[in-house]
C-alpha cells in the first residue's frame, strides 16, 4: 500500500456523562478512496492525548495495520 493513495480522516464523539477531557472520543483511521477500504489508526481520548497523536505516532499505527491486513 502506498500512503499517498490515502487519506486521514477523524471521526469526533462527545461521549455524554464523563468528565470533559474523557468525554472528547477521537477515532483516526486511514481511507483510500480508489478501494473504499478502511484502516483503524487510532482511538483516543483527550484525557490521553491533548490535541491529536503525533504523526509518528499515526505513522506507526499505519505500519502496524498494513502488516496485519497483509498476513
């Protein structure tokens, strides 16, 4: 797979009930959009992350992905 034919997209959740920064459910994943296949790069909340993991970090959770999509 070539990241260049993908895009990164963010779903947002407001989780009701839970305190402020658990409550901002954040899910990163991966489209291509020539496949219309999707790929989990990372579920967090903003209790764990301030703002969005590093790239690094999604970068990783990609690599990750691709091995186990490919086995």
């Amino acid at each position: 797979m070539d990241l260049k034919e993908w895009q990164l997209r963010k779903i947002r959740f407001d989780i009701p009930g839970m305190n402020w920064t658990d409550r901002k459910f954040r899910v990163l994943y991966f489209y291509n959009p020539q496949t219309h296949t999707v790929v989990l790069a990372r579920a967090y909340t903003h209790a764990e992350f301030e703002g969005r993991p590093s790239d690094e970090e999604i970068r990783a959770a990609y690599d990750e992905a691709r091995l186990a999509s490919s086995s």
